[in-house]
C-alpha cells in the first residue's frame, strides 16, 4: 500500500478525452458527470437493466455519518468522511445547476440511544469516543453531544419516553440516493455522456470488450463493485438487508442508530412517513431475498427503537451486496490507463467524495472539485489523511 503525492503542475486537462466507465453505481455516475462537464467524451457500461439497477448506492442508505461509524471502521476511513461532509454540499450545488431533479440533503446529525437496560453498550461507545477524542480534539470538538432525556425529547419527541441517555453526531447528514443517482445520470448526459446498460465490460489482458467489441479510450475507470470480483485480489461480497416502512403517525427527522448488544440497527426517515430500517452484514454473497430471520431482527429491533413503529405497515424489504477488499478500506488502483475504484463496503456515500477528489489531487484529472486537504468542519480545520491508494 502506499499514498501517491499531488503534482498539480501535470493535471490532466479532460477536454475531449475518451473515457470509458465500468459500473454505473454512485462512483461511476459521480466520475461521468465530472469528466463531461470538463469537456471528455464519456460512454458508461453497466450489467444491469436500467429499470432494475443492482449496484449497491441504490439499496444503501446513504448516511454520511463517519462519527457513527467512528468505532466500527479505520481512521482514514473516518478521515475522507470527515472530508465528505464537506463536499457534499458543493457537490450538489454544482448538481442542480446541470440537472432538474431535486435531491434532498438533510444535515440534522445523527442520534445514538440505548435502552437502560443495555447500558454496557452506551458505556463502550463513549469510551471509544472518548479515546478517538483524545486522539483528534480539533476535529471531535462540538460535533459529539451527550444527551439527556430532556435533550432527546427536543430533538425526537417520540423516542423521549423510551430512552433516558444518548449521543447525538450534530454534523452527519443524509441524501436521498435515488434522486442523486437520477440526477447524476441527467447531468452527465447533458454534456453528451452515453450510458449503455445490460452491456457489462469484460477485461481480458487489461484490454476491455463489450459484446466482443475492443474499446478504445484515453482513460479507463473501473466501478464494478462486486462486478469486479475475478480482477481485484482479495475482493468479496458482503450480503445486506433492509426494510422500508410507512408510519406517518411516527415523525423522527433524525437517522437514529439503536445501541444494542444484540440488533445493530439503524432507523432512516425518508420523508413524507417513510422509513428506511436495516440493516445487516452476513458473510455471504447470497442476493436472494431478505430472509425471514432477518426480517424479524430487524422489525425485533424497529420494536425496541420505537414502539409506535408496531403498527407501521411494510413497503418493501430489498437485499444487496457490498464489494469489500479484505482490509474492509477503499482501494483505488492505476493500472496503466486503468482506474480501479472498489471496496466502499458500506461506507459508499461516506466516502465517494473524497474519492473523486483524491482522483483529482492525486492522480491529477481535472475534475472541477479539488479541495485543500485542509478541511473545515464546524469551523475547525484539521488535516485528513490520504487514501489508502495501492499500484499494481
């Protein structure tokens, strides 16, 4: 492994390249709409229909949350979080000028409660805080706030007679994935980008085909996700489901994330009454349908959240893969004129900014993004890490 400097001084200017992306998921929509809007001509191939997307950005649920997830993944995962929560925001400000469709961006934080009961859980949470605080001050400084019941209540009256203590991320934030990869799809094409869909690129001696056709390009990115399994070492899938519930009588504003020794629960809410319920890891590449023991876990622990949530009725209940390397960090690998971006595991729509931005300061295409490494976050600067970017 190994981080590869910026050279600004050689960025690629991207006016008429020829660029070809494998994997129309949120990486490969994200790299489509830059490199056109910069002036390439990008065609995008993907496996799946167009009316039946399988990527794994379409079943997430698309929380920035890298303080949530601060005890269960690496620091430089947490790092290029950190960078994502400031991206966004600039990203889909540039969206909505090149496309019609809104994409809704909540930043309300996230809330982390536990039952009495299970305290143990609550206690270990904060000592981990409390050691990732002493770590990195600047950074943690006001974006972790303990509550009490009284500051639960304020925040989500509904789940204020079920919980006595909790935590809340004041800076994560959500998006609503389906509009983005709609409105990344809009906007790459306004500026001439093709997608080809149920056409999946097979790569024979780094040479790439479609349907036996040779593809010739100046630039290659690969976002396969699990598509890119027999090519990246040591890649896999990790099987996840989820649930999607109505209960307009329930209103919690807040992604909330339940403690709990056994069920490891997020709640989303998804607006208008609807909630987004998941979801669990299993080792396994199974995409069949969620299983009826992981329904109940999940609708067991949707109980213990809230239990209002009883009488919420069922919408949908979807199952996916997510491509995770080994070391479960993201990898990004050049390989000639090839890209291979893979591994976000479940962390896509934490990382995939500071992804492209690295793409930009880091292995210098001009995407139109690039931001100082020196980052703002609730008005402190700190330093984000690079990558974890690995060269065949």
């Amino acid at each position: 492994m190994m981080s590869l400097s910026a050279d600004s001084s050689c960025r690629k200017s991207m006016q008429g390249r020829k660029v070809i992306i494998a994997g129309a998921g949120l990486m490969g929509r994200l790299i489509a709409w830059r490199c056109a809007r910069m002036g390439a001509q990008v065609r995008v191939f993907d496996s799946a229909s167009e009316a039946q997307p399988t990527s794994a950005a379409h079943t997430a649920a698309a929380m920035i949350a890298p303080f949530s997830e601060r005890p269960l993944c690496d620091s430089q995962v947490f790092n290029l979080g950190c960078q994502s929560l400031n991206l966004w925001p600039e990203l889909l400000e540039l969206l909505s000028q090149d496309s019609a469709i809104a994409v809704r961006y909540l930043q309300a934080g996230s809330l982390l409660v536990s039952h009495p009961a299970d305290s143990a859980e609550s206690e270990q949470f904060a000592a981990q805080l409390d050691h990732h605080q002493r770590q990195q001050p600047q950074i943690y400084k006001d974006a972790v706030r303990h509550l009490n019941k009284a500051d639960i209540e304020t925040l989500e009256p509904h789940l204020a007679n079920h919980f006595q203590t909790g935590f809340w991320m004041q800076y994560e934030a959500q998006v609503d994935n389906r509009a983005l990869l709609r409105a990344l799809r809009e906007a790459a094409e306004h500026y001439g980008a093709r997608f080809v869909f149920e056409n999946p690129i097979h790569v024979s001696d780094n040479s790439w085909f479609c349907q036996d056709e040779l593809l010739f390009a100046d630039d290659y990115f690969d976002c396969r996700g699990i598509g890119a399994k027999k090519d990246v070492e040591g890649l896999r899938g990790v099987r996840g489901e989820t649930i999607w519930v109505t209960c307009p009588e329930v209103d919690i504003s807040r992604p909330v994330r339940l403690l709990h020794p056994q069920y490891h629960l997020y709640l989303v809410p998804r607006g208008n009454g609807v909630y987004q319920l998941g979801a669990t890891e299993i080792e396994s590449e199974d995409r069949s349908a969620v299983s009826v023991r992981s329904a109940m876990e999940m609708f067991s622990a949707l109980w213990c959240l809230a239990p209002a949530l009883a009488e919420a009725r069922i919408i949908a209940l979807e199952s996916n893969l997510r491509p995770a390397c080994l070391d479960h960090k993201p990898l990004i690998q050049k390989d000639g004129k090839v890209i291979r971006i893979n591994g976000l595991f479940r962390h896509g729509y934490l990382l995939a900014p500071a992804l492209l931005n690295i793409l930009e300061t880091e292995f210098n295409f001009e995407l139109g993004v690039a931001q100082s490494k020196s980052l703002l976050l609730g008005g402190h600067s700190y330093f984000a890490e690079a990558a974890v970017c690995r060269t065949c």
